[in-house]
C-alpha cells in the first residue's frame, strides 16, 4: 500500500541536522570534494597493498580448509567480500571480480549447493594471479577465458576448473581508469 | 544552473561496516568531503550503543552489518518511537544490488542505497541528493521513513552525476547485481501526473 492510499498515514517535514549543516556556506564544490577525496585514497594505497597480500594469504589458508561449515564458509565469506568491494575502488577490478564470483559460489554453498574444492582452489588461484604484475590492474574483459571460466565454475561447481591464462593478458588499448 | 556546495564539517557521521579496510576507504572519502567527526563501528551492537550515548547526523550502514543485519537495524532505529536519531539520514552500502534487497532496504526506512564497490563520485551525489532534498516522512501502523514516492531528477549540482568518475580513476563496478542508476530509479516510485 502506498502512504497517499493509506487513511492511517501521517505525513510531516523533518529537516534534518544533516540537511541544515550541509547546506550552510563554506562547503566544498563536487569535483574538488572528488578531487580531495581521491586524494586521501592515494594515500591509503600504499598501506592497501600490505594489506591486500595480508588478507589474501589469510583467505587462501581459510578457504583451503573447506569443510562447508557455516562458520567457514561466513569467514571465507567476510574475507572474499572485504577484497571485492575494495579492489575495484583501489584499482584491482580483476580481483574483485573474482573475489564477487568466490562470494556467489559461497553463498551456493551455504544455500546448499555442493563445497566443491576444485571450484573453490580454481577461484583462489585465480585470485593469486590477479595480483601478479601482469594482471594487477586488468579489467576481467581483458582476460575474457579466466572471467568466463570462473562463472561457468561458480554457476556449476561440480564441473571442470577454467584453465588460467598461460601467457600474457592480451594487449588492449585502454587502460584502467580510462 | 547554481554550482552548489556541501559542508560536511562538524556533522557527527556513523560508518557502520564489518570490514575496517572498507571502513577506511569510507573514512578517506568522508575527510575529502570535509567532514571532520567520523565514527566507526563494526557490529549493529556498536551502533546501538552509540544511539544510545549520542545523537548522530547520518548513518553509512552496511547491509550485512553482523550480527542482525544493516536492514533490520534499519528498520529498529525507525521504529523505536523514543529515540531522538529516529529520522537520521541512514544510507545503506551494498554489494547485493539485487531488485528485492534494494526495495527491502527502501521499505525499512532507507533514505539512499549506495552499490559496493563505490567510488568517492557515487557516495558524494548520494550525500548530496539526502543534504538537497528535502523528503517529509511518513508514520503508517506499517512503515516509519522517508516518503518513497519520490523521483530523482538529476543529482542537485549542476553536472552529469557521473562525470567526476573518470575523472579521479576510479574502476567500474562489476558483477551482476543493478547498476547504481538502476538501484536508484527503484527509489523513485515516480510521483508523475
């Protein structure tokens, strides 16, 4: 039911603190706030990448120990999110990519689905290549067999591991970001 | 067209996620922003405990938020009659961009969804869409929140909503849920003729 449908509906106007305070003069103007903001991001960047290889030595070891356990498979979870949803802002889209499939096969595997380790090795190895020079800054249309590849093996975990691409990434013109 | 600004400074704003890398990278853009008072807390336990001592200006809430959940939270924070954060702005992270969380999150008294991964342009035109317009809140026996019959016609400062992404090279969001523009028209029931 919508709230004009409803006759038991109260309607009224709250400004908020947040609206007025945001709104008072001497703020920042978008594209300097943008600016300033990717700023501060840069200067993470550094300490990310300790990071990044701290947590995925630490997803590799949890992931590993499969035992399709609700707490496994909620550690493993947490962890693939935490690097899926900040790769791409820090520039690692090919891991966060595959870190977003490692969380739908998770999420299969809590709803039931088969703890299938080959599927599960598949996707850790993938992300342990994504962070190799090569591939670190890719896109996953750029390595189009890998990202095809691990969706077939999240979709259905019982099938075949994708191969990993044994040469280079293939040479695109764009770069990240562009 | 008006160029506006946000000021941010001296607002209380509460980052609600489980994970402290993401809740840095929030933190970063927050200070870029020019806000200067940012909290943070891992579990809906802490958020509690923190409405419970403070009155807070906005709440960036993970939808996973252990151990109940950023929706439920959500939900809670507007239903309780008695507490003075009742009408806090609450913006709600996700990586589920699927149609039904995101009106889920809408239904439990939501003002914006924001789609992890996010990038400082989308969580600024989030900010500035709740700081510019004003929306009255509805009390029904079955909902308490923003008005949901709300269109959004175009983020308030004078540019392409977009047009800043490229622009500090940030990635493009991947994975199969909605895109952002999609999670935002589920927002606008369109209030039309």
């Amino acid at each position: 039911m919508t709230e004009s449908a409803n006759p038991e509906a109260r309607i009224f106007v709250v400004e908020t603190q947040f609206q007025k305070m945001a709104r008072r003069a001497g703020g920042i103007a978008r594209e300097q706030a943008i600016e300033k903001a990717q700023a501060e991001i840069d200067q993470i960047k550094p300490e990310f990448d300790d990071w990044l290889d701290r947590e995925l030595r630490d997803l590799i070891a949890n992931a590993r120990t499969g035992d399709g356990t609700a707490d496994w498979i909620a550690t493993t979870n947490f962890r693939s999110r935490q690097l899926r949803d900040t790769g791409t802002t820090m520039g690692y889209e090919l891991l966060s990519f595959i870190a977003d499939s490692f969380c739908d096969l998770l999420d299969s595997i809590a709803d039931g689905g088969e703890c299938n380790m080959d599927a599960i090795v598949c996707h850790t190895d993938a992300m342990m290549l994504s962070l190799q020079d090569a591939y670190r800054h890719l896109r996953p249309d750029q390595v189009p067999e890998l990202t095809k590849g691990l969706q077939r093996v999240a979709k259905r975990p019982g099938t075949q591991s994708p191969p990993l691409p044994a040469g280079p990434p293939q040479e695109t013109s764009r770069r990240n970001g562009d | 067209m008006a160029r506006f600004t946000m000021n941010l400074r001296d607002l209380v704003i509460l980052i609600a996620d489980p994970s402290s890398y993401m809740s840095l990278l929030i933190h970063g853009m927050l200070r870029g922003f020019g806000a200067n008072k940012i909290l943070e807390v891992r579990s809906s336990n802490g958020v509690l405990r923190i409405l419970t001592n403070q009155k807070i200006d906005l709440l960036i809430c993970d939808a996973r938020l252990p151990p109940h959940g950023g929706l439920r939270l959500t939900r809670a924070i507007r239903r309780k009659e008695d507490n003075e954060n009742r009408t806090v702005p609450i913006l709600i992270m996700t990586s589920d961009g699927r149609e039904g969380t995101v009106k889920l999150a809408r239904d439990t008294g939501a003002n914006m969804v924001i789609s992890k991964p996010m990038s400082p342009a989308s969580l600024y035109d989030r900010l500035a869409w709740t700081a510019f317009h004003s929306r009255p809140f509805v009390d029904t026996p079955n909902y308490f929140g923003p008005d949901r019959r709300f269109k959004i016609e175009g983020y308030p400062l004078g540019v392409g909503r977009r047009k800043g992404d490229k622009a500090v090279e940030v990635g493009k969001e991947v994975g199969p849920a909605l895109a952002q523009d999609d999670i935002d028209s589920l927002f606008s029931a369109a209030r039309t003729g």
